[in-house]
C-alpha cells in the first residue's frame, strides 16, 4: 500500500509513522513521499532523515482551504505517486472534491477528540474548556463533513486532577502516535 503523508507543522504524527515503518511496524504500507502546504514547516525536514522524498506543494492564497486550482494540482501530484492511502497528520485544510473525488475512501485523518464530540479546530482545547473527565483521539475517513467520516479507530485519554492543559495535550498527541500507524497497520493487510 503506497502511502502519502500530508501535514502542515512540525510533523509529529508523521515522524511516529516514520518511526513505525522503521521498527516494521507498519505491515504493508510504504511511505512514498511526505507533502506540506507550508515550506517552512519542520515536517519536510522529515523526508532526509528518513529516506523518504519530501515536497512542498503551493495551497493556494487560503488559509484554511485549498484554492480550487491548486487542489486539483495535489489531487494531480498524489495521483502521479500511485498513492492508495492519504494520511492527513497534522494538515489543516479542510478537503473538498478535488481531493475527495480522486481519492474516494483513501483519505484518512487524526483528530485529536473522541468524535463526534468537540470536531473542528482545536479539539483538544473544547475538551479541556468542557471539563469532561476523558478526551482521546479518532482516526477516521474523510468525507465532505468535517470530522464526520466513518471512525477507524479511537483511544480514550483520562483527564486527572493534576492535568493542566498542556499535560492533558501531551497525553492526547502520545496516544495519537500509537493510535494513527495502528490503524494505517490494519489497513495496509486488508
């Protein structure tokens, strides 16, 4: 299974990934390359200590969306990698048809809440300002509706008394990078 990997940041997510195919925990899946919308982000940095090939790819002049144009031009350069898997870690852009139709039931992403509760941005901070007594993560299929595709598999954090919030989020990103190459793992057998 021929994976991308797309993200926007530093890149943590797709370092466990990374790390994961290393210790040949992975099953099938091969990373064949690791697409950032942000030439700055430390994300890309990952491709040379990895041996994996790292590109930026021009979004468009939106921040929090592609420019129809410049969708269909990733739509393009994933399809001209063979990719079978889209793994969004860490990519804040909301995916439209471009995307969704060249890549239908191939798109996969980490949500850092136990959806469907807290989608959106910052999940993690509507969690900790709701004062529920468990966040986690959701990994899921991507669809039309933000957050709202079928859940592939979730891990439940406890929020202690002694949590502060940035405690809690390290927990949450900790479980994220089990929870995301288990479930690319599963995927890569079926």
């Amino acid at each position: 299974m021929r994976v991308a990997l797309l993200g926007s940041g530093r890149g943590s997510n797709a370092e466990a990934i990374l790390r994961a195919k290393q210790n040949n925990q992975l099953g099938r899946a091969d990373i064949v390359g690791i697409f950032c919308d942000n030439p700055h982000a430390p994300m890309i940095k990952l491709g040379p200590r990895f041996g994996v090939p790292a590109f930026y790819l021009d979004p468009g002049p939106f921040k929090t969306k592609f420019s129809p144009e410049q969708e269909h031009v990733w739509a393009n350069t994933l399809l001209s990698h063979k990719v079978d898997l889209v793994v969004l870690a860490g990519f804040m852009r909301v995916i439209k048809a471009p995307l969704l139709d060249a890549f239908k039931n191939k798109i996969i992403n980490i949500h850092p809440s136990l959806l469907p509760a807290f989608p959106g941005l910052d999940g993690i901070g509507q969690t900790w300002r709701a004062g529920v007594n468990e966040g986690g993560c959701t990994v899921h299929w991507v669809t039309a509706d933000v957050d709202g595709g079928h859940h592939l598999g979730q891990t439940k954090v406890s929020r202690e008394n002694s949590d502060t919030l940035e405690t809690f989020m390290d927990k949450i990103h900790a479980a994220e990078h089990i929870l995301l190459p288990k479930v690319i793992a599963e995927l890569s057998v079926l």
